[in-house]
C-alpha cells in the first residue's frame, strides 16, 4: 500500500511502457491520454462554447474564447492522470492548480486538492466512455458507475438518467453529459 501521488516523471515513464507495450489507456472508448493537456468543451447545442472550469473550488460550466483572459483559458484547462482509485480510467488534474483535481462530493464536481485517502481518489476518478450522444466521450464515477459527468444549469454533477435530483432530469441527458475532448486552452 502507498500513500500520496507518483511524480510527473514516474507516471511519464508509466505511460511510455504502456504505449511500448502496445497497450492504451483509452481503450476502445477513445478517452483522452493520460498525460495530455485538455479542456472539456460541452458537446449539448445551447452550450458549445461552454468549458469545465474552475473558480478556486467551484466548478462550473465558463465560455471560453480566444479572446478570454489566460486565467479564464487556464482554469479551463486539466492534465490528464491515470485514474486515482483505478489506472484503467482517468483523473483531471487544474493545469493552474496542481495536485488539485476534479471530483464530486454529494454528486456536484469542485475542485479540491487530492489527500491520499481512497474516497478522494474514488471520488476524483472517471471511466471514459463513448459519448452517450454519439460525440466525444463520457466520464462514469468510478464509485457511482451508473453516473456520468453532466452540466446543468452551468454547474456540474455527476447525475443517473432520471432520479429524484434536478440534475438527473432525462431531458437532453445524452447531450449533457457528451464532453469534447478539446486541446487545453492552457
């Protein structure tokens, strides 16, 4: 058992034995490779210049333009790490922020420094998978599998395809959580 998180360097060389091996992080889901620099860009018709970003802890969903600040492009902007609770899915580590990542407590995404418990890296874990709308790709819990990464009403969650939470409406489900693997702003 370990504690803490491997450096840049040790997941580098990880990652280029998988590749040597000919094996892919990805799958056949075409998620994104770990190590590489992305943003995710909302895939449903009302949003397509919407991006996952951050605001210190607050995650939500931010246009981003060419013409936005280098804050606003960099806090839309996550490296790619092998899964924390599971090197098979992937976890998103702030471009701005690091050893801060993406994951959800009480199904809503913030952005929170990792703490090397199991429930942090449970909780900061996705599984790609083909986008449910047939663009891009979707990100599963890795502790909640049956939900999926969605955006509603700018904020993000992790939300089943009907249930009890506003979040969970089955109305644009499939769009709302497809993301658009796109490279990072920053």
């Amino acid at each position: 058992m370990t504690s803490g998180y491997p450096s840049d360097a040790t997941e580098n060389a990880v990652q280029a034995n998988i590749v040597a091996a000919g094996y892919s992080t990805s799958g056949t889901s075409g998620g994104p490779t770990v190590g590489s620099n992305i943003s995710l860009r909302a895939t449903t018709a009302c949003c397509t210049t919407r991006y996952i970003s951050h605001a210190g802890a607050a995650v939500s969903m931010q246009v981003v333009t060419a013409a936005s600040s280098a804050t606003d492009k960099a806090n839309a902007s996550f490296t790619v790490r092998a899964g924390l609770a599971n090197a098979a899915c992937v976890s998103f580590e702030s471009r701005n922020t690091p050893g801060s990542y993406l994951r959800h407590q009480n199904y809503q995404l913030y952005l929170n420094a990792g703490n090397g418990t199991a429930l942090f890296a449970a909780d900061a874990t996705f599984c790609p998978q083909p986008g449910r709308n047939g663009q891009g790709n979707s990100f599963a819990s890795s502790n909640f599998p049956d939900r999926l990464i969605r955006h509603y009403n700018n904020s993000v969650y992790i939300a089943g395809n009907g249930g009890s939470n506003a979040w969970d409406s089955a109305t644009a489900w499939t769009d709302d959580v497809s993301w658009a693997v796109a490279p990072a702003w920053a």
